[in-house]
C-alpha cells in the first residue's frame, strides 16, 4: 500500500496550536502543546498511552476547554467561536459512537438533521455516505448487528455527513484486524484527496507511516519531537552501519577497535552475538568510511557490510523510552469513549 500524503507543505495552517495546556487536578495532561497542520494533509500524532493525545483531540473539538494556549482550527478560535467550529469538523473515536438500535441509515440521516440538513438534504447525504463506505445493503439493519469493521466505516461516514474540512482521528483502527483496518486507511486516502485535513493519533507505527507524511510524537504532555518519517528516523542517529567479520571470533574485539577509536557513536556500538553482526550508529557519510578503513586497517576480515534506517518502532522507544502498543486508552481513561455533542455529533 502506498503512502497517500506527499507534500506536507502543501497549503497554509489548517490547524494551528500554541502554547495549548490542559490539567485535570495535579495532572497536566498537556502541556504547552505547538502544531501546525497543513491543510489538505494528515499528520500523525504519536505518543505511548497517557501521553496527552486524546485530551489533545478533545481539546481541538470544543469537548474540553484548554487551560492555558490558543487553537485555531480552519480559522476558528476553538475557545471563542466553538459553534461555528462544530459545523466543519469531524471526529471518530477510538470506539464507535453510532446508536447501535437504529439502522445505518437512521444513524447517518439523525447526524445530517442535527447538522442542521434540511430533511431532503439530510436523505441525500446518507444514501451517498452509505454508498461510499458500502454500507448500502446494510443501510436498513440496525447497527448492533453491523460487524466491527462495518461500525467503524458508519463511523467514518458519520463524521464525513457535514462535509468537515477538518477530520480528528483518534485511533481509528483500534481492535480492527489487519484487514479492516487496510479499508479503513483506504477511506482516509479518498478523504485526503478530496481536500479534508486530517490529524491522526495513533500507537500503530504502520498506520503512521502509510497515512502521514508530517509526524508529532508527544511524550508527558510536551510534543517532544516533529518532523516527517525519515526525518524523525534521522534524528534517532541515522543509518545504522551493520558488519559481520570473516572470522565470528573477532566480533567482540571489532566492537572494542571501534569503541576506543571513538567511532562507535553516542549511542555505541553493539555486538549481537547470535547475530554475529556489530552495529555501529552512523552519523554522515564520513563517518562510515572511517569505521570500514579503521577496521582494515587494523586487518579485520569482513564478509558482509549493510546499513539501514531505524524503524518507526525504535524510532518512538528512543524518544519516549516506550515501545508502541496498540493499547486503545488515552488520559483520562473514563474520557476515552465521550461523544459529541449534539452540534457536532458527526
């Protein structure tokens, strides 16, 4: 599957936050949060449970007031003009938000009214909404027998009814399997494509990589580091420079040649013994060349060079010290299956 957002420079702020705190008692869930998100593009939110991602969300969708900060979203001060905001945003949830009792389709046209849809208008939306997410068959069942990944495409459709320009994911694939979830991304795509703004918090390091080209991982409430995928992976320390010596006996002395020639970078070299391979962080091209002379020099024989970027999986336990889950609860944890209100109930 192929990445969909190229060009995160591709139009002005859509979202813009400042200086954005949110406490709940002693906790600062945020904590002076900065973003920009461009319009007509995704930007992933990532940060391991606890983090401050949810509150964020709720924060940018009118449910929570900030403490402290601004938040622009599509031109909308998210403090002072909240009603005109609800009327071109969407948000889905990390669990679905329809009336599992009424069908698909009552589902979509009841959104459509609250949105202020006239009836016909309202009847409209929900065909094309239903017909997009191929619900169409399903659109008279009620949506207690809908499966998980049918509930999360009316869950999409219902965000999309208003016709948003600017779409909160939070989550979204949460419990899917991989192939819903792959439907799911492919909605995302279409939306993207047709102009909508997305800002995506999610834990799994695929669905980052595959929807966003523009990255923020927040970490205790601070965004504590931004940038795209190789840009992130380049801060990590690189390209990693892998060596398997002709001779396994000599691993641990190659580790300890680079190691007190300085080479072996600030994270240090590593010798994987089962592997018998040393990894050295590479921090520039130079650098590479100096640690293969080196090790000739010193007449170590070498059967296999390579080099790799880090993943997005190590790139995120670098930077917050935890690996990435797929745990679906964010702070505070009876917050984290909230609805809308009525006026933005898409």
């Amino acid at each position: 599957m192929t990445r969909i957002d190229t060009s995160p420079e591709a139009g002005p702020p859509a979202i813009r936050v400042r200086g954005l705190v949110k406490h709940y008692g002693g906790t600062k869930a945020l904590d002076g949060v900065d973003l920009d998100v461009s319009e007509g593009t995704v930007l992933g939110v990532l940060g391991p449970n606890g983090a401050g991602k949810t509150t964020l969300v709720r924060c940018l969708s009118t449910l929570e007031l900030p403490d402290a900060g601004t938040a622009l979203v599509a031109g909308c001060d998210v403090v002072n003009d909240p009603r005109r905001l609800r009327r071109i945003i969407g948000l889905t949830g990390q669990y679905a938000s329809v009336d599992g009792k009424l069908s698909g389709w009552e589902n979509l046209y009841m959104i459509g009214r609250l949105l202020d849809l006239s009836r016909k208008d309202a009847r409209r939306r929900a065909e094309e909404m239903l017909e997009r997410f191929s619900l169409t068959e399903a659109a008279k069942r009620p949506a207690m027998r809908y499966s998980g990944g049918m509930r999360r495409r009316l869950d999409l459709a219902a965000s999309m009814i208003g016709q948003p320009a600017v779409l909160y994911l939070d989550e979204p694939t949460t419990g899917l399997d991989p192939r819903t979830r792959k439907e799911v991304w492919a909605e995302v795509q279409r939306m993207v494509g047709e102009g909508v703004t997305v800002l995506l918090t999610t834990q799994y390091m695929e669905e980052a990589e595959q929807l966003a080209s523009e990255l923020a991982v927040i970490d205790r409430g601070k965004v504590v580091a931004t940038g795209g995928v190789d840009e992130l992976k380049a801060k990590v320390g690189g390209r990693t420079l892998k060596i398997r010596p002709s001779d396994p006996s000599q691993l641990s002395a190659m580790q300890r040649a680079v190691a007190q020639s300085g080479l072996d970078g600030i994270a240090g070299a590593h010798a994987a013994v089962e592997e018998c391979l040393l990894y050295v962080p590479i921090l520039h091209d130079e650098h590479l060349t100096s640690v293969i002379t080196l090790l000739g020099t010193r007449g170590f024989g070498i059967s296999h060079i390579g080099t790799h970027l880090p993943s997005l999986d190590e790139v995120f336990l670098a930077i917050t010290g935890q690996k990435s889950t797929s745990v679906p609860s964010d702070e505070p944890a009876d917050r984290a299956s909230d609805t809308l209100p009525e006026e933005v109930a898409a």
